[in-house]
C-alpha cells in the first residue's frame, strides 16, 4: 500500500503550499508532479496518484495558494503566474531535492497543463503530459449555449465578485473551490483574447514556452465543451522545442462514459483512459533494474 504524507514546500517569496507525497511500497522509478486545473483541490487528483504509486512513482499532489483550504482566496493575492513563477517553481525544485537522481516529470490538468510550459522550472523535467490544456479563448467554444453560459461567469460574474467580493467564489457556485480575484480577473481578460494569454505581452507566454526541450504527450478530450482540438493545438504550436506526441480521447474509449473537461482523472477511467498517459510515463522513465 502507498504511504502518504504531508508536506509544506515553502516558495521563493516565503509562502508555504500545501502538498502530499505518495510514496510507493518498493523502488522509486522517478517523481510525477501533479499540476491542478484552476479551482481544483489536490485530493480530486489522489485517486491518480494511488495509481502512480502502483507502477512505482512517487507522486506529489498539491493545491495552488488561495485556492484550498476554503475560505483563504480572499487572503491571497496570486494570479496565474503567481502559480506557475512561485508555487509550480517550488514544487518542482523540491521534488527534485526528494528524490535525486531520479527522473522528474509532470502531468498537468487544464490549466496545470499551461503550467509546464509557462514555468521556468520546468526546463528540470524528463518529460510532462498536458491533459486537457487548452487555449481558454471563448471563441472555441463551439455551443453557442455553452460559450453564453461561460461567458457570463468570467465576463460578468467573475469580474464583479473579484472586485466587490475579493475572490470569486466558485465553491458557492458548485464549480470547485474559490478562487483569488487576480486570477479571476486574469482569466476574464485573456478569454476574450484571440489566441489567450499568447496575445498578451505582460505574459510573454510564447518566449516561456520555447524555453522547454522535453517530449511531451497532449491529450484533448472529444467530448470538452470547452477545449476542442484547434484549442489544444494552439497552445502545442508554441511548444517548439518539444516532441510533442498530440492524442484525441473520446467517451468510446471508456466504454462511452463522458468525459468533458473536468473528468480524465475520475476513478472510473483508471482501466481505460489513464493506461495511455501510466504507459507514456513508464516509457520515459524506465525502471531501474
């Protein structure tokens, strides 16, 4: 069985995450760093990680500042690269300390995917899969319902909580865990950007991604509303230094159970869909003999 155990992984500017080490019962064939989408907790990854831990990675799971435990988003100030230049930063050096000599990747969920390409840190990995990780712009939203829809939480409510509220207050909302208004109001401005963050200077998201020289594996899901395949594509594009191995999953290879954007790491794919990422990850860390 697995041991878990806490952790607190203290960043460059002094603020300490949250995290949880997965350790496995015999040899360590190399770490998997955990990046969460935005608003997700760490424990909705645990069940992936379990998984991790019975091929023989230790896996790290964590949750970005201000967004878990409740009730802290209004306390912190972050945005999104606060994330990824502070919190992504320090995990990934620590896990690295944790575990020398052993190769270190990542799998990054939604905007856990982003992450890997807008991290500096991540020039320190072997290799890392975006599952999921698409360009957030509404004009990919295909249903004409759904782009509605979306756009009135990040154009209208989001903005509004963020400035009245000081946070956006997802959990309130049964969309996951509460956010800090900074990255509220980050996500609501690159939406209505052509090609996202990409069209923003102050990111400077495509000299970033060019910076990464690993292979990296980009799963897009048939059936997100809010990722379609020109959307993963367009965030792949800039990954010029990268192998980048691109694949398309679809309810039919989960004995057509739904997927959509926030599902991949549901319990209930374990035997069909997470083979493809458990497989590419044994391939670029092979076991020790």
């Amino acid at each position: 069985m697995a041991r878990t155990t806490p952790h607190r992984i203290r960043c460059a500017d002094g603020f300490e995450l949250q995290s949880t080490l997965h350790s496995p019962e015999g040899p360590v064939r190399g770490v998997v760093l955990l990046h969460p989408a935005t608003a997700m907790p760490a424990s909705m990854y645990f069940a992936f990680a379990a998984r991790l831990t019975d091929d023989g990675f230790a896996a790290v799971t964590y949750n970005y500042r201000g967004v878990h435990p409740s009730g802290v988003a209004k306390q912190t100030r972050a945005g999104f690269l606060t994330w990824t230049d502070q919190d992504v930063d320090a995990v990934t050096r620590w896990a690295a300390e944790c575990h020398p000599g052993l190769p270190v990747l990542a799998v990054g969920h939604s905007f856990g995917g982003h992450a890997i390409g807008l991290s500096a840190s991540s020039q320190h990995l072997t290799a890392a899969v975006m599952v999921a990780a698409q360009a957030g712009s509404l004009r990919f939203i295909r249903s004409r319902r759904e782009r509605l829809l979306v756009a009135m939480y990040l154009k209208a409510i989001g903005p509004l909580c963020a400035r009245f509220l000081g946070y956006m207050p997802y959990a309130r909302l049964g969309l996951g865990e509460d956010v800090p208004a900074q990255a509220a109001l980050e996500w609501s401005h690159w939406a209505s950007l052509p090609r996202f963050y990409f069209d923003d200077p102050r990111v400077d998201a495509a000299a970033r991604f060019q910076r990464l020289r690993i292979p990296v594996l980009a799963i897009g899901l048939e059936d997100d509303p809010w990722g379609p395949p020109e959307a993963i594509d367009l965030v792949c594009q800039h990954l010029t230094g990268c192998d980048v191995e691109r694949r398309q999953l679809s309810p039919e290879d989960s004995a057509g159970q739904g997927i959509c954007h926030l599902g991949f790491f549901r319990e209930h794919h374990a035997a069909t869909l997470w083979p493809t990422v458990m497989d590419w990850l044994r391939r670029h860390a092979p076991a020790r003999g």
